[in-house]
C-alpha cells in the first residue's frame, strides 16, 4: 500500500514537465493535456513493468511520446490549419493570450519535423541528457544529437528573420564587410 | 567554433548569440507551463485510479 502511493506521488511530480513537453511537442494545450491523460492511464496501467529505482519521468516521457507519435500520424491526415486551431487553444486559455513573446517560437517549433523537435525540448528544455533522450525515443545517441542541431539552425533561421532588426545597423553593417565579396 | 555572423543563401544568420537566446527563450516558454503545476483533473484522476485499485484489492 504505501509502495503505490509513492509511484503515485512520482507520477504526480512528473506532470507539470509532462504537461511542457506535450504542450510544446503538440502546439495545442487541450490536446496536450489530453495527451497527458491517456499517457498517465497507460503508465498505471503497466506499472508492473516499471523497474523501481529507475528513471521514472524518462519512462512517463517515452510513454508520452510515442501517443503523440502515433496520434501525430493519425493527425497529419487531417488538413490542419496551425494558426486557426492554436487561436482557438488560446481562447480557451486566456492566461496564454499574455504571452505574445513565446508565440514566434511557439509557431517556429510547430514548423520543425516532430522528430527534430521533440529532441530539440527532451534536450534543449526537460533537461534529458543525450543518452536518455535517444532512449526515449528508441534511437541512436548521435541521431538525437544531429536533430538537436539541425532543430537550433533550422530555429535560428526562422527567428533570426525577424530579430535581425533588434539587433541594429552595426550587426548588419558587419554581416556586410565580412563578406566583402558580395559587394 | 562559429563565427558570429554566418552568411548564407543571401540570409543573415547570427550564431552564438541567437542560439543562446534561443535556448533562454525554450527553457522560459517550458518552466512557464511547469509553474502551473499539476492541474486538478490529473490529481483527481489518479487519486480516482488509486481509490478503485484499493478497492479492487480490498
């Protein structure tokens, strides 16, 4: 009895970080947490093959993940229009209408390939190591690695076009000289 | 490692600096949701869950 109330309790510590990396993963916070639903219904349900001791978020996580990957796939069939559906997530969460300063990057993240941008925030933001993010998504440690960067440039790119103007004329200016031979 | 300033393609694209803003950006965007906690419907779900196996066990 007091066992499973501390997987409970483990499960319970792990929500907040489940529920960032479905909402950043999807785009769409009810589908986020509905995702987070049936990953906690899963994760009880198979509990027996659960090893205690180990890593219980990067079990919980991989669990998320692959729901998203086979609900992703059952979604792309659908015509989604991104900007349309994540207003309407927003109406529904008006507290995330304030946070205008993560909706570039919450578009730029949408616009990168599931794979890269799952690795991009299992690293980049959950605080996975490399060798537990290729174990959570069942690849090879130097996979994760080059969809990390890939996802950074890619992320560079999109957000770059429109901060270059916050970053002045001087940038600019030298962005022009050192390329001399453009002139 | 990386120049500050890469061009390519005719774009402007700036390395270090961009890439470390970006990663404050991720990680602010992220810890934003976990400082939300954990909502009730997952706290009641799982007590719920709980509440029927010590039931079933019982």
């Amino acid at each position: 009895m007091a066992e499973a109330r501390t997987v409970r309790d483990e499960i319970l510590a792990a929500v907040p970080s489940l529920r960032a990396f479905a909402i950043s993963l999807s785009g769409h916070v009810d589908q986020a947490d509905d995702l987070v639903q049936e990953t906690l219904y899963r994760a009880l349900a198979h509990i027996d093959s659960f090893q205690p001791g180990t890593n219980m978020p990067a079990w919980l996580f991989t669990i998320l993940r692959n729901l998203f990957r086979s609900d992703y796939r059952k979604r792309r069939r659908e015509i989604e229009d991104a900007d349309g559906k994540y207003a309407e997530s927003l109406k529904s969460h008006p507290e995330q209408e304030g946070k205008v300063e993560f909706e570039e990057l919450r578009a730029a993240l949408q616009k990168l390939p599931s794979d890269q941008r799952e690795a991009l925030i299992l690293v980049g933001a959950s605080g996975f190591s490399y060798e537990e993010a290729a174990k959570i998504c069942g690849c090879a440690v130097g996979t994760i690695k080059s969809r990390v960067n890939r996802a950074r440039a890619r992320l560079a790119e999109l957000l770059s076009i429109e901060d270059a103007a916050e970053f002045g004329p001087d940038h600019k200016t030298r962005a022009v000289l050192s390329t001399g031979a453009r002139r | 490692m990386q120049t500050d300033v890469i061009q390519r393609k005719g774009r402007v694209r700036l390395g270090r600096d961009i890439q470390g803003k970006i990663g404050q950006q991720l990680r602010a965007m992220y810890d934003d949701v976990v400082k939300e906690g954990v909502p009730d419907r997952f706290a009641d779900l799982l007590r719920k869950l709980d509440e029927r196996k010590d039931k079933d066990a019982g």
